[in-house]
C-alpha cells in the first residue's frame, strides 16, 4: 500500500526509527519517505562530520528533497484523513521542520537553521517517544544556535521536555543519543552539581554522567557526591511499596544513574575498593525496598562483579531474566538494549563454563538470539555464518545507529568473538568473522575500537588461511591510514613469509624495526625534558620484530648467520626494557619475561639446529658443544618465571633429549607438556615425533614426498636406545598417538592447520590401511604451503 493515508504501522514505523531502522511500509507513503529522509541525514552527519565540498553537495540534494516533500504535505492538508487527525499531522510537519533545519545549519546557514527550528509546534501531550526525539533534537540544536548556556536554566527546560529520567533510557535509542549531546555542551563539573538545586539534582547527575571528557579525579569526586546523596531526604526516605503501589520511580531513576557510573569507574586502570565498597548497603537496602526491579537487579549484578563476588553477581543477573521475563508475558517490558547490556556484563564475568547453574554456552545463545531478533525487526543487515563475512572488504556496509545501541552491540559481537575465537568449528564455519563483520559494520565513533576490531579480523582470516585476502584488508582498511600500526605490519610479514621468496617479508620486518629504533633514538636526543612515556606496548613490539627477523635470517641466510644476531637481539632486549619497567608494574615484568623466555627458547633452537647440521658433517667435539650450550639456554628459559608452567620448555627440552639420545627423558617431557594441555600442537607433534622414530615400516606415503618438505618421513636409525617393553607397549603407544593427533585437530585450532599433525595423521592412517589417510596427507600439503616462518599466535 502506498498511499498518503494514516493507518495503524504509522506508530511502528516511529518506533523503527528512534532504532536507527532505515526500511519502512508503515502504509503511509509520506511518512516512509520522511523517515527515509531523516535516515540519510543523520547517516550524512555521522558519516561526513566536517564541512566538505563534497558533503554539502549532499545537504544540497537533502534540502532540495525537504522541500518536495513540503509541497506533498501542504497537498496533503487537503486530505481528509489530515484533517481529520491533526496530531499526526502535526507530527509529520515536525519531522520534516527538524530535518530541514539540521540541513540548514551543517551548510553554515545558521540565521535559517533558527528560523526553522522556531516554526515547530508541540501542540498536544506526548503520545509517543518520537516526539520527545523531536524535542530534544530542536533543544540541542537551539543550544548549539545560542550565546550563552546557563546550566541551571538548561536543566530547568530540560526538566520541561523530559519530567523523569526514563527508566529505560538505554532502549530509548536516538533519545538517549542526544541527551548524551545536550550533556556534552554543558559546562557541568563537580562545582555546579553542588550549587543545582534538589528538583534538578537527578537531571544534573543524569547529564554529568554522560560526558565523555570526565577525568578520574572529577570522576571519583562525582562518586562520592553520588553517595552522600543516598543519606538525602529524597531517597533515604524511601520505602517499600504497597500492594496497589510501584517502585519509587525516584529510587529506579538513581539506579540508572549509578548503573552509568558504576560502568565508567569498572573502565580505571586502578580501582580501589574503598571506591566501590561503600554501595554495598545502599544496594542491598535498595533490594529491601523495591518490588522485583530489574533495573536494582542490574546495578547489583554490576557492583558485585567490580568487587569479585561472582556468585551474587550472577544470581542478580538470573533476576534480570526472571523479571524482564514476566514483563514480557504481561506485554510491559520494553527495554531490550539493557537487557542485553545485561548479558554482556555476565558473560564478562571470570567464570567457569558452568557456574550457580548457568552455562556461557546458553547464555551466548539467549544473547545472539536477542541481537538477530532486533536485526530481523528493524531489516538490518546481519552476517549469519556465511561467505560473505570472508570478504568484508566487497561487503563492507556501513550500518548507523543510535551511539549507545551501536556501542552495546559490538560489545556483543566482540565479547562472542572472543569467547569463542579458540573454536575449531566456529572458525570453520565462518561465525568468528561473522560476529566481526557485524562489529565492524557498526562503525563506531571510537576510531581506536574499530582499528583493534579491524586487526582481529585480519588476524582471524591469516589463522583461517584466507591468506591473499587478509593481505588485501591489512594495506586497504589498516596500513594505508594507520602507518604506525606496528602489529598489523607484522601479521603482514608473517603472511608474505608464506610464500618461497620471503624477500618482501624479510624487508617489512627490516623496514619497522628501523622506524621503531629510530623513535627511541629520537626521544633520546631531545635535549630538554618532554613528557613523552615509556611505551611497553613498542618496547614488546620491538623485540618480537627482531624474533621474526631471526626466524627469516635462519630461513633465508642460514642457521649460523641468524645464531651470529643472537647477540643483537639481546642487547635490543636490554636496551627497551633496562631501567623503565616499574617493579610494581607486575603485569609487564611478567610479560618481559615471558618474551625473554621466548629468546632463550630461540637460542636454544638455534644451538640445537647447529648441533645437528654439523653433526652430519663431522665427529669432532664442535657439535656437542652446540648441544652443551643449547642445555643452558633452555636452564635459562626455565629459571624465568618460576612457579608459571611454560609448556614451551618441555617441548624443546624433550627435542633436546631426543638429539641426546635419551627417549624415555624426552618422552617424560612431551608427556608433561600434555599433562598441561592435551591439544597443543607443538606437544602432540614432539610426542608423534618420538614414537615414530621407532617405525621401522617403509610406508606407501613416499611416493607423495616430493609435493612435501617432512624431515621426518622416515624412521631414525636402529641405534636409539630402547623405549618400550614389546610390541604390545609400542602398539599402545601408536593408538595413544592416534588419539592425541584425531582429539587436537577437533580442539585445536592450531593443531588443525598444522602441517606436521596432518603428516603424523596420514602415517597412521596409511598404517591401519583406514581411508582417510590420503585426504590428511593432502590436508598436510595444503597446510605446509601456508605455513608462516613463525606461528601467528605469538603476535
């Protein structure tokens, strides 16, 4: 139907559009269009923010469309169904007058733009959320248009418009949006607050508490005065209601208040907790006093989470369900953004898969089916598990929403990526770069959140091997307007290592670690103090870039030329870490000295490699000595760290034994390794390894040796030292290994691009005669042929 008169939809299609929805059939043709208009207006800002010739170009073609649909409208009037219901008429005027003046004022034409805004008249009681929109929208924009800005009469018109704080104000979409606004041009600090008066109190909190730009200290402040607040009249009075009563809207209001605020202490880098302690009896007397509150229920799940008591925590979020569940049933809930704001904080919550009852697995999918429900009623574009999401770059849509939706939404789609981002089926079915793409797509204002979710994706297709088309999106979405993002040009090199020339990743490598030796000098030859901070982020960077370049010096130069750097990389080691790592600062030392592990580790692999090349070569005492030394590197790898299980260690230590020639010690190790972790595919190779040396069987899989570099192919010679009992203990011994390698390639997402499983898995196969075994060689040989010089996963 496309006709201009008013039906039932024309209710829902506001309510689409307070959303962010761009499609709509309310049955009202002008309606459809001046909502589609809107769309692309406020699509227009978000998108082109500054004043651009090309963008005005755009108002242009707005402007010229605001005042077709103004004819059809002043037609329009003539209808009887117009005329007949002038509320809705009225209604439609609005939003065109608004439109048109915010079109007006981004071309510069601000006399206009306040000409405009004045012809719009709220001539009747609010039916519907629209108008409050609409209310606000003229308010901010007469805000930006005025001189001067009184905090107190602000709050006071403010008051006006909006009576209460709404209860579901997260759900309230491009409300909430421009109430974040309105906050943003007030000058409201801690000294204001405390000269507004009681009938404002809770406006002002509420706007405070919406700013971007509070610092710590005005935001420690802000939560103290906050809590002084609760002993006031207003709230301490408070009790529980009747039967024929609701909840205190006061204390609810305040509620929404705290929720905010608890949220933005949870983001400091140092909490104290006689910061957050203090709420514990307002909290638990404000349970005391309201009748099955989802919104207390949330302020408690949320502090209870910051103070690390989970199991309260979770059992308030099992409240919110239950309670927002039967509003549901009675058709009064309608606060689905908190809601699954809500699921976000319990999945957040360190907890087991299974805790108080509640599985994350269920909780993810009560979740996902929330976020598809919304993207199914308001026809927005969702990545399900498909093709699609393998190529954002050809299907890269931006999709607009309200901020506070948008934010709450990637944390959705980020929080179940990661969650499930170690899952061999999830990868494979292409859901993690589905949950991305649906993150990436809402583009959010924080440019800085969206570079981190664009390098997962990247990460995430290298891991997946869509190698050719991550290096695509890395120059294209990343590098080209990120230059200095150093971790992305690693991931980069190590994509180009793949192939057989790895000159352009040895050159990547090279070219960064230059840059990144040239900032430190630089801020070393500043001749006066500057306030320019140690960055331990480029200090680990730095040296895990000069880790690549001796994985590739190995490759390309040899083994000796890259045990003759070995000397650099320390020196570079000590150079970023010696005298700027704070002893308090546990979290970097630990992770210092986890990358020194790492280049102990190297060493040691290095020895280990001379040891067996001249090994070959000749008899004399210079290969021992490798071996000898490797010994050491590996003593000093494992004295770091004590009381941290570093599998790593017994995974090189049981090759070293292997090179020594003592089985059962190597054995003892890699069993260790798979003590710890059962599908690691360094752990499950070494033990694969091991027990096939003892294979005495030619096998039929070497007619394929030619597609395939395996330095294991055959057996070791009949020399080694005895490592099982009998042939029952040597039978046992292969269907272990079977397990290991069929159980890590399910698990492990690691284990299943592993060229060298994929080989252990064929030889098994090929051994018991089962016919998989030329599908897992080939597997082996895909896998080899995308085989980084160094595992992604030290990135």
């Amino acid at each position: 139907m496309s006709s201009d008169s008013i039906t039932d939809p024309f209710l829902e299609a506001l309510d689409a559009r307070i959303f962010g929805a761009s499609h709509f059939d309310s049955g009202v043709k002008i309606l459809d269009d001046i909502l589609n208009l809107q769309f692309r207006l406020y699509y227009n800002i978000a998108t082109n923010p500054h004043n651009t010739t090309a963008n005005n170009n755009k108002l242009d073609i707005l402007l010229k469309e605001c005042e077709i649909i103004q004819v059809r409208c002043d037609q329009s009037i003539q209808l009887s169904s117009f005329a007949d219901n002038k509320y809705y008429l009225n209604l439609i005027l609005n939003i065109l007058q608004n439109c048109k003046a915010i079109v007006q004022f981004y071309r510069g034409d601000k006399a206009s733009a306040r000409k405009t805004l004045n012809k719009t008249h709220f001539e009747y009681a609010l039916k519907h959320d629209f108008e409050l929109l609409l209310q606000l929208e003229k308010f901010y924009y007469n805000l930006q248009l005025s001189e001067s800005q009184d905090v107190e009469s602000v709050l006071k018109q403010l008051s006006i418009i909006m009576k209460d704080i709404p209860l579901n104000i997260l759900s309230k979409g491009y409300i909430f949006d421009y109430l974040h606004s309105i906050s943003s041009l007030l000058k409201l600090n801690i000294n204001t607050l405390e000269r507004i008066r009681a009938p404002l109190k809770l406006h002002a909190f509420f706007l405070f508490i919406l700013k971007e730009d509070i610092d710590n200290g005005e935001l420690l402040k802000f939560n103290k005065m906050l809590i002084e607040y609760t002993t006031s009249k207003n709230i301490a009075d408070i009790k529980f209601p009747k039967a024929n009563q609701l909840n205190s809207i006061i204390l609810e209001q305040f509620h929404i208040i705290l929720q905010l605020n608890l949220q933005k202490l949870s983001t400091l880098s140092q909490l104290s907790s006689k910061v957050v302690h203090p709420w514990k009896s307002f909290i638990i007397s404000s349970m005391g006093r309201t009748f099955q509150s989802h919104i207390v229920s949330k302020s408690s799940m949320i502090f209870f989470h910051l103070i690390d008591e989970n199991l309260e925590s979770v059992l308030n979020f099992k409240n919110i369900i239950k309670y927002t569940h039967q509003l549901i049933q009675l058709n009064k809930f309608q606060d689905r953004i908190s809601l699954i704001d809500s699921y976000n904080w319990a999945l957040s919550m360190d907890i087991n898969d299974k805790s108080h009852g509640m599985e994350k697995s269920d909780i993810i999918k009560e979740l996902l089916k929330l976020l598809t429900s919304f993207y199914q009623d308001y026809n927005v574009k969702l990545f399900n598990n498909n093709k699609e999401s393998l190529n954002f770059i050809s299907n890269n849509i931006k999709t607009i929403l309200p901020n506070m939706i948008t934010h709450v939404f990637i944390k959705s789609w980020s929080i179940i990526y990661e969650l499930n981002n170690q899952k061999v089926d999830m990868l494979q079915s292409n859901q993690l770069t589905s949950y991305l793409c649906n993150a990436m797509s809402l583009s959010p204002k924080d440019q800085d959140v969206l570079l981190q979710l664009y390098y997962k994706y990247a990460y995430t297709l290298t891991v997946k091997r869509q190698i050719d088309t991550a290096i695509s999106f890395l120059q294209s979405f990343i590098l080209k307007d990120n230059p200095f993002f150093y971790k992305a040009w690693h991931l980069l090199a190590l994509c180009k290592s793949i192939k057989e020339d790895k000159q352009d990743s040895y050159k990547i490598i090279c070219s960064v670690l230059e840059s990144l030796q040239n900032d430190e000098e630089a801020q070393e030859e500043v001749p006066f103090k500057t306030d320019i901070k140690w960055d331990k982020n480029k200090a680990w960077e730095t040296v895990n870039f000069k880790l690549t370049e001796l994985y590739l010096l190995d490759e390309i130069f040899g083994t000796r030329e890259a045990v003759e750097v070995l000397p650099d990389l320390f020196e570079m080691y000590h150079n970023v870490y010696d005298g700027n790592v704070d002893s308090t600062d546990l979290a970097t030392i630990k992770k210092q000295n986890t990358q020194l592990q790492q280049i102990w580790l190297l060493t040691a692999e290095l020895y280990m490699k001379l040891h067996e090349e001249e090994n070959q070569l000749t008899t004399d005492d210079s290969a021992s000595d490798w071996l000898r030394q490797a010994r050491e590197a590996i003593a000093e790898a494992k004295g770091l760290n004590p009381g941290i299980t570093n599998i790593n260690c017994y995974i090189l230590e049981g090759y070293y034994f292997i090179l020594e020639r003592n089985p059962t010690m190597a054995l003892n190790e890699f069993e260790k390794a798979l003590y710890y972790d059962k599908n690691n595919a360094d752990a499950v190779v070494g033990y694969s390894h091991l027990i096939f040396s003892y294979e005495e069987e030619d096998t039929c899989l070497e007619r394929f040796l030619p597609l395939i570099e395996i330095q294991d192919a055959k057996p070791l010679d009949s020399t080694l030292p005895p490592l099982f009992i009998n042939k029952t203990d040597k039978l046992a011994a292969l269907a272990s290994v079977k397990l290991l390698l069929e159980r890590s390639i399910i698990n492990s997402i690691e284990a299943f691009y592993s060229a060298d499983v994929w080989w252990y898995l064929s030889l098994i196969y090929e051994k018991y005669q089962e016919k998989e075994y030329q599908d897992a060689l080939l597997t082996c040989i895909r896998n080899k042929e995308t085989t980084p010089i160094r595992p992604f996963k030290f990135l």
